[in-house]
C-alpha cells in the first residue's frame, strides 16, 4: 500500500489520466459513426449488429479482467488494455462493410471492457483507502476525455477523414499511455489483495447475500449505462438524421451530454456526502427521465440539445455509485460482475436501439433510454436499505 499522501495522490492522478484517455478515444470513435455508416453502406439494423462486436468483445473480456486483476494487478492490467485500446480505435475506418466493421470491433470492444474493470478496480481500492466518495471524480474525468474527444470530432469532421482523425487519436492515447502508464505501473497498489470468505471468517450465507447485492448494483448500472451507450452511438445520427442537423452540430448533442455529465461528476461528492446514495441515485434517475423524453420528442434541435444536457446531469453519479458499492463488497470480481452489467447495458443498448429504430423510429427508440432510468429508479427504492445504503 502507498505509504505517503503524496503516493496516493500520484497513484489518484494516474488514474484519472487512465479514466480521460477512455473518454477521449471512445469518444473521438462515435462522433465518426455516421461517417463509418456511410463509408461501409450499412443499413440501421447492419450497423446495430456490427456495433454488437463492441458489446461481444467487452463482456466476454469483463468476465476475465477481474481474474486477471487479482493474478497480475489492476495497474499493469490498465497499461495492457489501453494500449490496445488505442489501437483498436484506429481499426474501423479500414473497413468497407458492416461484417468486417464488427470484426474489428471486436478487439476495439476487447480492450475497451478490460481497461473498464481495470481502472475502476484500482480505483475502488484508492476510494477505500481514502475513506471518502471520491468515485465520481474519476468518472468525471471519463465525462470530460468524452466531451473533448466529441468536441474535437465535431471540429474536424468536415475538413478530416475518418481514417486521419482515428489515426490520430491512437498516436495521442499511446502517448499518454507512455506517461500515465510509467507512473501508474510505480505505484503500488492502494489496498491489499482481497481476502477470500475462507480467510476472514465470512460466512457462506453472507457470501450469497454479497452476490446479490452485486448483482443489484450491476442491474443499476445496467440501466443507467444503457442511456450513456445510447447517446455515444445515435444521438449525433439522431440529430442530423432526425432534425437535419449539420454534421458538426450533431457532434455537438454528445458533447453537451458529457460536459453536462462531467459537471454532475465534478459535484458527485459532495453530492454524495450530503444527500445519501439512495436520494442521489432516486434525484438523478428521475432526471434523466425527464431530460431522455425531451431530448428524444422534440422536433428542435436546440431543445434536443438542453434534453440530452439534462439527461447527463441525472445519470452522471448513478453508474459511480454502483460500480464503487460492488467493489467494496466483492474487490475485483465484484467490480467485474457490476461492470460486466453496467457496461453491457452500454454496449448491447445501441444494438437494440438500432433495431427499434428500423422497426418504429429512432426517436422513438431512444426514449427506451428514459424508460430503464425510471426502472433504475425503482430498483434503488424497493432495495434502499441494503443495495444502495446512506
């Protein structure tokens, strides 16, 4: 364990480094999705089921990463998974039809799930340690590499190709890979390893319970997540197919989701300190469902905009809150079951959207999104005392 606050603070700094690179590179990948569409003449419903090798490739590599954690460390784990990461962000613009699209993102969806588990795991040790709520700044970093990734997108998505801009962010991510990894690979882990039931006197029964409640969380997770996926992969199309957005403004629709996610992060907690889990997860839920249906049902795109705005304000601590309760009661494996959930509802949400669209329309689809925050909402309310404590 680090001995000084200065190792902590270094090992907290790293991190976060970790948390804003994955924004920024998935980002910088889904303000490009229209262009890959157009590039590979995919339908709706063909681009719902390549952008299914993302989902694929990070729940099946989630299952895994919380093995891995626990044999070789959750720090030289992060390091592995985000460089390739940064390669597989280069892979898709290579790619001239909707099958061989899904295959390369399979390994983008790989890298992406494991990196997931990884960071987080380190994380959810360092907030232990600390004895503060501090989960929401790390994922308000993710927020904010999110919001420059798309603002960036937006900004030369008229004048780059897809294959220059994705080439570019995997120079930038290896990069900051290079600095962030050399520093994070010094510190040593924030929290010993895990104890097993049979170690710590815990018993069977308990371990049950435990299970349940990580399971719980990863269902909240599941549905906030769900919406985050859902704005990454069609709310710039929704904006410019639905409204006839430009494709720089459309860019923007995410952009203002994250900077309004990273602002609700930023304030998570504090938030947190003074309202409870349950009353922040039941606010922010609630918000979210309001700010989904506007941003979904209107025919401006201004007001679509101020909806999506919205709809990250309420989700913004739901999905830390979950991930940080399962870890601190099942260490890596529980970050990995919560996770496996949580960014399962991220990645298999877009799919499912893509076929309701085809089916009904994508506005229609997306208000799904505010359907499974109030499902969110309920679940934190009908298991308050224990899922969500405080």
């Amino acid at each position: 364990m680090p001995g000084t606050r200065d190792d902590l603070t270094r090992l907290r700094i790293a991190l976060t480094a970790f948390f804003a690179l994955d924004g920024f590179v998935f980002a910088g990948w889904v303000v490009r999705i229209p262009a890959i569409k157009e590039q590979t003449g995919a339908s709706t419903s063909a681009l719902g089921l390549a952008l299914l090798g993302v989902s694929a490739g990070a729940v099946v590599t989630m299952t895994l990463t919380g093995r891995l954690v626990r044999r070789y460390g959750s720090h030289p784990v992060t390091v592995a998974c985000a460089v390739l990461l940064c390669l597989g962000v280069a892979l898709p613009p290579l790619t001239h039809s909707a099958l061989a699209l899904g295959a390369v993102l399979l390994v983008f969806g790989s890298a992406y799930g494991g990196i997931n588990v990884a960071f987080n795991s380190a994380a959810v040790d360092l907030v232990a340690v600390l004895g503060r709520p501090i989960m929401p700044s790390f994922h308000a970093a993710f927020s904010l590499g999110g919001m420059v990734g798309a603002g960036l997108g937006g900004l030369v998505a008229g004048s780059l190709s897809p294959t220059r801009h994705l080439l570019a962010l995997t120079v930038t991510g290896l990069l900051v890979t290079l600095f962030a990894g050399r520093a994070l690979l010094r510190c040593e882990p924030a929290a010993p390893t895990e104890r097993t039931p049979e170690q710590d006197g815990t018993p069977p029964r308990r371990d049950r319970r435990t299970r349940r409640l990580v399971v719980t969380f990863g269902l909240i997770a599941l549905c906030t997540a769900y919406g985050e996926g859902a704005m990454a992969d069609w709310g710039a199309l929704h904006l410019e197919q639905d409204l006839d957005a430009s494709p720089g403004l459309a860019a923007a629709g995410y952009s203002c989701f994250a900077l309004a996610m990273t602002v609700g992060r930023l304030t998570g907690t504090t938030l947190l300190e003074r309202l409870g889990r349950t009353a922040t997860v039941v606010a922010g839920g609630t918000t979210a469902v309001a700010g989904m249906l506007l941003g979904s049902l209107t025919p401006s795109v201004g007001v679509a905009l101020f909806g999506f705005a919205i709809t990250g304000l309420g989700l913004a601590n739901i999905f830390p809150v979950a991930v940080e309760r399962a870890g601190a009661l099942g260490g890596p494996g529980g970050v990995a079951t919560a996770s496996t959930l949580g960014y399962g509802g991220m990645l298999l949400g877009p799919p499912a959207i893509g076929f309701m669209a085809d089916w009904l329309s994508l506005s229609a689809a997306l208000t799904s999104v505010a359907a499974l925050a109030a499902v969110a909402v309920l679940i934190a309310v009908a298991t308050r005392r224990a899922a969500v404590p405080g």
